[in-house]
C-alpha cells in the first residue's frame, strides 16, 4: 500500500536577483519569517498579487510592470514532519511541476535538480528525512532569461535556430512551456 503525504498548502517564497551572494536559504536554521506566504501548488505572479507587490499582470499593460519577475531567483520553503512509521518504508519526494531549472534542498542538503517542467522530479529521500523532528524543504528556481539559458547556447545544434528571429532563438532547447517567453 503506498502512503503518501502532501506537502501542498503553505509554503513561504521570496525572491534574489541573479548572482546575488549565496543565500543560505537551504539551511534548516535559515530564517524565513519575512518571506511572502504562497500556496503550492500555485504560481509566483499569483503569490506576488496576493501581497500585494505586483498588479494584475491580465490587465492593460501590467504584464510590462512584471517584466522584472523573469529575471530573479525564486526561492521556495517549507518546514514539515514526517510520521516515524514512514522510517521503515522507501519515502519519494515527487513533484508533479517544477517551472523549470529547479535544485531542490532537504534539510541543508542539495538532493536533486531538475530542468524540465513537462515531467515530474522524484527523489529518494529515504535516508535522507528527519522522523523524530523537523525537516525543511527548500526549493531555488533559476530564471530562465539569465544563467541558466546561456547553457543552452552552447548547443551546436542550438546554433542553427537563427529562424527565430523575433524572440531569443535558444529558448526552444529549454523545457518550458512556450507561452512563458512572451
């Protein structure tokens, strides 16, 4: 039988601008009290609504005031328990939808990375999670305009896109969906 607990509900989220020194954001002892509350699954523009720190980006030319979003680091957090019967069992953490370069953090340890937001991401956190205490579970999305898409430059075969004259030819090695270019 397998048993499964859901880590959706409340999550805290803030973001960093690219290069940005590290932010120990992965630690267990970090503190995120001044971080935006978020619901997961859910998405960073609606979060950012919900505080209050962007308009609408739906309506009239509010999508151009958000434009800065694209270019930050997202940082997901949040702090659960595991029941001890689970030490006994394989335990997985799965995401049904990571938006898209991901690198995933349990209890200060890097545990995975993922980069497509078309599959899900499971990782065997068996020996990995605290069953007599708190775990923290932290998630950093990379913005795909920045760092992270220059690694698709590289591609030969990436090269041979110049088709794409109106938008950024690379973004079409990335597993994102299109819509999210604009």
């Amino acid at each position: 039988m397998t048993k499964k607990i859901s880590l959706n509900g409340e999550w805290r989220l803030n973001f960093f601008s690219v290069g940005t020194p590290l932010i120990p954001a992965e630690r267990v002892e970090f503190d995120d009290s001044g971080w935006y509350a978020c619901k997961v699954p859910g998405e960073v523009h609606l979060d950012m609504m919900a505080a209050g720190v962007i308009k609408d980006p739906f309506f009239g030319k509010n999508a151009e005031d958000c434009a800065w979003m694209e270019d930050k680091e997202w940082w997901y957090r949040k702090s659960f328990n595991v029941p001890k019967d689970l030490k006994k069992d394989k335990v997985e953490l799965v995401f049904h939808g990571l938006d898209t370069f991901a690198t995933i953090y349990l209890n200060g340890e890097q545990i995975g990375k993922h980069e497509n937001m078309f599959t899900p991401c499971r990782i065997d956190v068996t020996e990995k999670l605290n069953y007599d205490g708190k775990n923290v579970l932290a998630v950093r999305l990379d913005s795909p305009l920045r760092g992270t898409l220059s690694r698709v430059r590289d591609y030969d075969f990436a090269r041979q896109a110049s088709f794409y004259i109106w938008s950024d030819p690379f973004r079409v090695y990335v597993r994102k969906v299109a819509c999210s270019w604009g």
